[in-house]
C-alpha cells in the first residue's frame, strides 16, 4: 500500500550503516513503521523515534555508530519521550550487552526481527528496554513492499536472499545476520515488476551471496537457480537493467555468465571480491580458492562477456601476511585489471574463524602502509581502465543531475562507471537512455557528449 495519504500519529528517523543490504532492509522497516502509524521525517530533532541500522563488520564501523548515539544523547535530553533503537549487526553482535554500554539506548533489535518492532516499540514506551535479537531460518520479508527512502526514482535495490554460510575467517556476517535463505521468487518478480510500472530502470539483486540463490517453485515443480532467476527478471521489460551483488568467485557460474552475455538489460559488471592475492592467505581465510583458480575465474568471464566490468574488495595485513602475500595481492589486482575495489585493513571481529584461531600480527602501521599501496594501485588501474574508454560509446542510464552541475546530467554505463554530459542540445529527462561518446575521463568518471544515430558505434 502506498505511504501517501495517510495519517501519521508520530515520526520516525532512520540512518543507516554498512552494506546495500543494510539500505535494503532499512526500506522494510519503514514499510513496517508506517503501517504501524509512524511516518518518515529527515530531521532527527523532530523524531518520536531515532533508528540506526548499524555495521559491524569492522571496528570503525562500531564506532562510528558510537559517536553517533553520543549525539543523539544530547537530543533525547531535551525530548525525553524520544526512543532509540539500535538495529541491525551491531545489535545482533552485542546483543543485551548494548544497553548497558549505551543507556539510551530503548530497543535492540537484530535483523531477522523487524516485524515485531511494532510491539518493542510499545514495550520501550513504558519505559522498559526492548530486546528482540533471534536469527531466523526462515525469515526474507517477502510480503513486505519496501517503501524507498533516499531514491532517485531511477534506480533500486531488492532483496533476493538473506544471510550467509559460507565461513570466511575475518568475517562477522554469518553471525550477525544468520543462516542463508533465499527469497520467493515470484515475489521478487512482483516487486521488481512494480518498481518498473513506477518509473524505475535499473534494480540491483541483493544477497551476501547471490549466486547460491536457490528457490524451491511448488507450483511449476521447478528449482530457480540464480542464472534463471536473472533470467526472468530481465524479460520484465528490456527497458529495466538488471544489476546483481555479491558473487562469491566459488560460486558464480557459467550458467550466469551466459545469461549475462544473452540479455543486453543485465549489465556486465561483476562485484568479485578477492580479498588476497596469496594462495597461502586464501586459505587462511577459508575462501576456498587459489590465486591461479581465481586468474581462470577472470579468465573465463572476459571470455564471455569482454567488456565486463570487474570490481574487488580487497583486505591487507590479515593474520600472518607477509611482503611476499602483499606483493601477490598487488601483482593480482594488475592482472585482474579492476575497473574499482573497495580497500580495507584487516580489523579482528570477536567470535570470527581468525579471531579464535589466529593471532593478528600484522602491526597497524604496515597494515597501512599495504593498504596505501593497494589504494595507489587501484587509482592507477580506474584511471587506466577509465583512459581505454575515450572514444567508445556507451549506452548510459540516466540516474539525475551531475553532483558538480545542473548543467549536466549524470548517468551510469552497464559496466556501472558514472558518465557525465551536458544537458544542452539534448531533451532527456532522468530514467532515459542516452547514448554518450565519451571524450575525457577522470579516475573516477567518464565525460563525454550525446550522439544520435548514425554516430551511435
Ligand atoms: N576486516 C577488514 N575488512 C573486512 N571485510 C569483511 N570483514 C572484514 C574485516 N574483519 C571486508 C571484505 C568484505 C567487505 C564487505 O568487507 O573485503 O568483502
Ligand atoms: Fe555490515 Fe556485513 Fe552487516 Fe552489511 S552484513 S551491515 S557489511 S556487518
């Protein structure tokens, strides 16, 4: 049911932390709250109910939620009747323990729980602390039609699964968000079918672990595999582009790569994060490949799809890396030619694999100082990869006005770069397909100028 109309007895604030599955799953809360009589407000001075959907996937993450209940302190002095709900992995990482940390704090509620919100919040309003943090193994909120926050209209983000089994040492997801599930995928098809019948172009597949989508179709008799399910989300309308994140490199497979390179809507963009160039990290790590294997994953897509675009996540200074494992860190990224990474130094998590097993010797400043280096790499390597471009045509997706100009429109190429053009000469509006020659390029954006016709390739 659509949010406009309706009555709001008091407002909610919601920020979020972490992931797009955090961003995700923040949309369905404010589904469940405005049906429960609380309607969104941007401004948290005017809040009955300040939300933080929090990550924990490294310490800098917590604290930065920290701070951010520090503040939030100061406003509930003035406003007691405020609540405050922690939500989320940090929530589900710390648990009742939360409370006592943070006294403000009214609600503590993890992310398999949000549909009994309703109730913590009337519990928290007499005054005692709410407490819901159970994992499901059952839970995707299917039913829930997510109401958009912060959207452009063009672009959105659904849920396909939840939760995660694979076991990699440094992580704290299979704890925090619980046991792999996978969504009904008719009513995957009927939200991503609505979001294109209100204007929407593009929707992002969303799960820790996309490829190992498995979906059980009683009625046809039939499995959904991820491939098919990419599949029939495409042939929605060739209008919708269809985006996906994250693949696990193990699992993603030919069967979705054919399927990429069949559908010109699904865009060629692979999120494959790699972690580590080293073979002997890797398997610290539990990731369950080797360097070589993951070369051959690089390999075989381009095979396929040749201009696919590839991005990693990448982590420096886990327990025991050496120069030697950097260096194959460094020497990986070159072959792999990534068009974007997100960098990060290895932070410990209570309770993960790494944490009970292995020490975490690498002192912070060489952790840095390799993180530095790989976040040189990388801007090399975008500016390389952006400089490849100049001259070629790209289809682009016209998400809204350029950040630095109205001037200018600002749009996205499959291969998921942010193409910038002007406005003049041309009559598009948001949501339209533009084809865009590109003529300069920073590391991080192609410029170019619209072509019509015959000058289209
Ligand atoms: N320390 C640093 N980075 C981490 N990531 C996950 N856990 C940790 C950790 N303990 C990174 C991984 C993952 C991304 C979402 O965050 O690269 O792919
Ligand atoms: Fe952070 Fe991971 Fe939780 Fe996402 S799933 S919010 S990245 S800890």
């Amino acid at each position: 049911m659509a949010a406009i109309n309706r009555e709001y007895r008091k407002k909610f604030y919601i920020e979020s932390y972490g992931c797009a599955m955090n961003f995700s799953d923040s949309e369905i809360v404010a589904s469940i709250l405005n049906d429960n009589g609380f309607g969104a407000t941007g401004n948290y001075i005017e809040a009955d109910l300040i939300l933080l959907n929090t990550c924990s996937i490294r310490e800098k993450a917590e604290q930065t939620v920290r701070q951010r209940l520090h503040l939030f302190r100061q406003v509930k002095q003035s406003r007691p009747g405020m609540l405050i709900g922690v939500l989320g992995c940090m929530a589900e990482r710390l648990k009742g323990k939360l409370l006592e940390e943070e006294r403000l704090v009214d609600m503590v509620v993890g992310p398999d729980a949000y549909r009994t919100l309703p109730g913590l919040i009337e519990e928290a309003e007499t005054g005692q602390k709410a407490v819901n943090v159970l994992l499901s193994r059952d839970e995707t909120y299917a039913d829930i039609s997510p109401v958009r926050l912060d959207s452009n209209g063009v672009a959105a983000f659904v849920s396909i699964m939840r939760g995660c089994n694979n076991m990699c040492a440094f992580c704290v997801v299979p704890f925090t968000r619980g046991r792999e599930r996978s969504r009904d995928a008719d009513s995957i098809m009927r939200e991503c079918a609505g979001l294109f019948a209100q204007g929407y172009r593009e929707v992002t597949l969303l799960g820790q672990n996309v490829d190992s989508y498995y979906w059980m179709d009683e009625v046809a008799d039939k499995i959904v595999t991820f491939a098919q399910l990419l599949e029939k989300v495409a042939l929605i309308d060739p209008l919708l582009r269809v985006r996906f994140s994250t693949s696990h490199p193990k699992d993603i497979t030919d069967e979705v790569l054919h399927t990429i390179a069949r559908y010109e809507n699904i865009c060629n963009y692979i999120h494959l994060p790699v972690q580590s160039g080293s073979t002997r990290i890797l398997q610290l790590m539990n990731r369950t490949y080797t360097r070589e294997w993951y070369m051959a994953k690089i390999d075989r897509i381009l095979s396929l799809i040749p201009d696919c675009g590839l991005s990693s996540d990448i982590i420096t200074g886990f327990c025991t890396e050496t120069e030697e494992d950097h260096q194959d860190t460094l020497s990986l990224m070159a072959y792999s030619r990534y068009d974007m990474s997100y960098m990060f130094f290895y932070s410990e998590r209570p309770g993960t694999l790494a944490a009970r097993r292995y020490a975490d010797d690498v002192p912070e400043e060489v952790k840095k100082r390799r993180l530095d280096e790989v976040v040189k790499l990388q801007n090399r390597l975008s500016l390389e990869s952006n400089k490849r471009d100049i001259g070629k045509t790209f289809k682009v997706l016209i998400e809204g006005d350029s950040k630095k100009s109205a001037a200018d429109w600002r749009g996205r190429n499959s291969q998921n770069k942010v193409v910038i053009f002007p406005k003049e000469g041309g009559s598009y509006n948001k949501g339209d397909y533009a084809w865009i020659k590109i003529a300069e390029c920073t590391g991080a954006t192609l410029i170019g100028s619209a072509v019509q016709g015959e000058e289209i390739n």
